[in-house]
C-alpha cells in the first residue's frame, strides 16, 4: 500500500510561502518570543520546516524579514513633514507593545552585522529627530542617539515582564519618566 504523497508545487508557491513564513514569524515572535522554536513558525505559516530553512537558513535572517517592515515604517514616519521625536517614539512604544522581539534579537546577535545594522537605522532615526527636537530647544544637548535607543531597551525590558494587556499602561509610565529626564 502507498501512501499519498503532498504534491510539491516547488517555485510557483515560493514567494507566497517566504510570506507566509514572515507572518507567522511575527505571530509567533509576539506571542512566544524571539527563542521561539522555528518548528513552530513553520507549522504557524502551514509549510515545512525545509521550506522555512530555504527561505531563511537560520533564526536571525527570518528575525531580519521580520522586523525589516517594522524599520522601514520608522523611517517613513520620521520622513513625513512635521514628523516629531515623540511621533517616532510613540511608533517604537507601539511596535515593542506588539513585541519584544526586535530588541530581543539585537541583544542576542550583537556581533552579527546585520542585526547590528538593523539596529543603526533604528537608532538613526531616533538621533534625526533628536537632533531636530534640541535645535528646537525641547530636547536636552548632551543626549544622543544611541541615549535614545538605550531608552527604548529599557522600556522593552519593562514590558517584556509585563502581560500584555497591561503593557501600553507601563509604557506610558515609563515614557512619562523619561521624557522629564530628555527635556531641555
């Protein structure tokens, strides 16, 4: 007796596979964290585990395709006319609200220079619009950008204790505190 054999559709599925795979990693990141088993993206995304280390041959270039969309939106944002420093920073509270994960994988792969990338832009962002805010004179001279982007990891190490139903009322605690040290 044979048993039936899933047919593999090979290419023409490839990129609604990669896809399926990037959402059901930012699923799975956000509920689970980002040590979360890959078996688990795999099965979330309704494809084999081979399907997933064709796309994404380890945890670090999935984690990358994942938060790449997040990143970008950042940069869009602080791209926008009148975007402020608190317009950013309410978008990065928000993303870390949805998930821990992005900071998780940049502390974990501190030496790999795509996460360390990944993690310059973020900060780039932060420091454009820092900058703008202290040449307005509402920001403090001496902070930088990489101030900025320590701020946003301790927020995510509050809010990764934290369930998630009670995470945007710590954020908003957290920021509350400090912003009063970042104003001029």
């Amino acid at each position: 007796m044979s048993v039936a054999r899933p047919v593999n559709k090979g290419p023409r599925v490839a990129a609604r596979n990669r896809a399926a795979l990037i959402a059901a990693a930012r699923e799975v990141f956000a509920s689970v964290g980002y040590d979360a088993p890959l078996s688990l993206v795999a099965r979330t995304a309704g494809v084999g585990q081979g399907s997933l280390y064709r796309h994404f041959p380890d945890r670090i270039t999935l984690a990358l395709a994942v938060f790449d969309d997040g990143v970008a939106e950042l940069e869009a944002l602080a791209g926008e006319p009148g975007a402020t420093l608190d317009d950013v920073l309410t978008l990065v509270t928000e993303q870390i609200i949805a998930t821990t994960a992005f900071i998780d994988m940049v502390d974990a792969n501190t030496a790999d220079p795509r996460a360390l990338a990944m993690r310059d832009r973020v900060r780039d962002v932060l420091a454009d619009k820092l900058a703008e805010a202290q040449r307005a004179g509402t920001a403090r001279a001496d902070l930088d950008g990489d101030d900025l982007l320590l701020a946003v990891s301790m927020l995510a190490g509050v809010l990764a204790k934290r369930p998630a139903p009670a995470r945007r009322v710590a954020a908003a605690r957290v920021w509350s505190l400090l912003r009063r040290g970042m104003h001029a």
